[in-house]
C-alpha cells in the first residue's frame, strides 16, 4: 500500500502492524511509513466512535486526579514558559484547541492571557472559555489571536495540514503556535515497539517525528522556532508505561485503569506493581533521550510569517 505523508509529502511504504491500543479496540492495525521524514500513518480507518469511547468517554475525572493536582500545575507552568521563551506573552488573546476540560484555559487566564478553549468532545462540565466546537466549525476571525495551542491534537487527523492551516490563518501576523505531539523517533518508541505508549491506534492517525512536524509547519506559513523535547507532562510517564507494558497482557494498562477504561485486575496490576521499580530508570532515560533530542513526545513553537 502506497500514499503520501500527510506531514511532509513523502512516500509512503508499508511499515508494521500492531495491536489496537486500547481496550475498547484491540484489533491489529497497519501502519505506513514516509521514506523522507520517517513519520507515519494509521493505515486502517478509526472506528466511527473511536473518540467518543474508552478512555475519551467518561464524565468523571480520573482516578487520583486530585492527587496529581501539583503536578498538572507545573506542566501548565511549562508550557506557558514554552509560549514565552517564543516571544508569546500577556496581555494578549490565546486559543487552546483540543482544550479537554480546560484545565490548560485556566491556567493561561490566570497568567493574563485573554484565553479560550475548543473541545469538541467534552466530557464533564468544561472550564469557563472552553467552547463545544471541533476545529472546522469553529467561529475565530482571521489575525485574531496571539497565540494557539495544540497539545496532542494533531496525531488525530488525518489530515493535519489542512487542520494547522486553519489555525495558522486565526493569528495575526507574528502570532506563535505551540503544538504537541508524539514523537516517533523517540527513544520511547523504540523501546515500546508495538506497545508503545503514544501510539494509541486507531485514534491516533499521523504519527509525527521532528523534521515531519517542522515541515509541516512550514507547508502552513509557520516559521518554527524552537523544538522542545524535554518535557514533563508526558515523557517520564511515557517512558515507564512502554516498558511496564512488555510485561502486562493490557498494553499501557495502569493509564487506562486510571482512565476507568479497564478493569482492575490482578493479571494487570501485578506487573505494574512490580515495574514501579522503574520509575527512576525511566525519569533518567527520558532524560538523557531528551537532551539527546529523542524525547517521547515534543512541542514545537512556530511564528505565523504570512
């Protein structure tokens, strides 16, 4: 099977098949790979209600959210300070898209930004500022945002230029974008091979690398500017669950217990319980991966030129 990266136009050549991420779709599904950026597609088509089921369904929040608190904090923290070392500050207006409850929305908007969210799928009662609207029947003018987030929106699509053309067009000229993504040449995805963690087939669509990201960015009239690979909120966590899960029969199964997306069972919790051990290992690994510029997962700041 042949086709073109939605990332950078390359050619696509079958790759691997791996199994469904989630409990809710565990069939095996096939994978393309781009020969010029060496990022990827889902080559099978995602469940009509693939984002609306499993772990994307529940009203409730996640088991030990409350526990966590903290720490979400400090990832808003870092990716705030991201948007400003690329020259995005307060006061200013700032769109979240794939805002999920808003957590991110409130934090921006107690660091004076002026700052809203889209989630088209949300689940509970959303932060004040976040929106019910997907991307294409979102109302934004055209130049009238400082700033846009995507913090793991783009591997959805399968068309994501078409979606990051839409965004770019919303900011004035000189506005930045801060998009997150899964990173495929990471040193988490070799480690995890078909269990990795950010693969999460079928729902995730596009499966980026750096130069993929980059030259999308630059097909949509974004100039990138910085290319971050070590963060927080994702990789440590990444990095552990990949491993933890070449020993569970559930791939990724503790995320998706706490997700309330699978069954507590001992089969599962075992392992886990057992790979807690390497916890330091993976915190250390993602860290060296990062400053090796592998990171599991990596956000790329871009300015609008056009």
């Amino acid at each position: 099977m042949e086709g073109r990266c939605p990332a950078c136009g390359g050619a696509l050549r079958d790759w691997r098949t791996v199994p469904g991420s989630d409990p809710a779709w565990p069939a095996p599904v096939p994978l393309l790979r781009c020969a010029a950026c060496a990022s990827a597609v889902t080559a099978a088509p995602a469940p009509a209600q693939a984002h609306h089921a499993g772990q994307y369904a529940s009203a409730r929040a996640p088991r030990g959210a409350r526990g966590v608190a903290p720490l979400l904090d400090l990832f808003d923290r870092q990716r705030l300070a991201q948007l400003r070392a690329a020259g995005a500050r307060p006061p200013g207006v700032l769109l979240d898209v794939g805002a999920g409850r808003g957590r991110f929305v409130t934090a921006a908007r107690g660091a004076g930004w002026a700052a809203g969210g889209l989630e088209p799928a949300p689940r509970g009662a959303p932060a004040p500022g976040v929106q019910p609207s997907g991307l294409e029947e979102a109302d934004v003018a055209p130049g009238s945002l400082d700033a846009v987030t995507l913090w793991h929106v783009l591997e959805h699509l399968d068309d994501p230029g078409a979606a990051l053309g839409r965004v770019a067009g919303w900011l004035r000229p000189g506005g930045v974008a801060l998009v997150g993504v899964p990173n495929l040449a990471s040193l988490q995805a070799r480690t995890g091979g078909p269990v990795w963690f950010h693969l999460d087939v079928p729902r995730h669509r596009t499966h980026f690398t750096a130069p993929g990201l980059r030259a999308l960015a630059r097909a949509t009239g974004l100039e990138p500017l910085h290319t971050h690979h070590v963060l927080a909120e994702h990789n440590p966590f990444g990095l552990w669950q990949s491993l933890v899960s070449r020993l569970t029969p559930t791939p990724s199964w503790l995320f998706h217990a706490l997700k309330r997306n699978a069954p507590l069972t001992a089969r599962d919790a075992l392992p886990t319980a057992l790979g807690l051990a390497l916890a330091p290992v993976a915190v250390l690994g993602e860290l060296v991966a990062g400053l090796a510029r592998h990171g599991g997962t990596i956000a790329l700041s871009a300015r609008r030129t056009r």
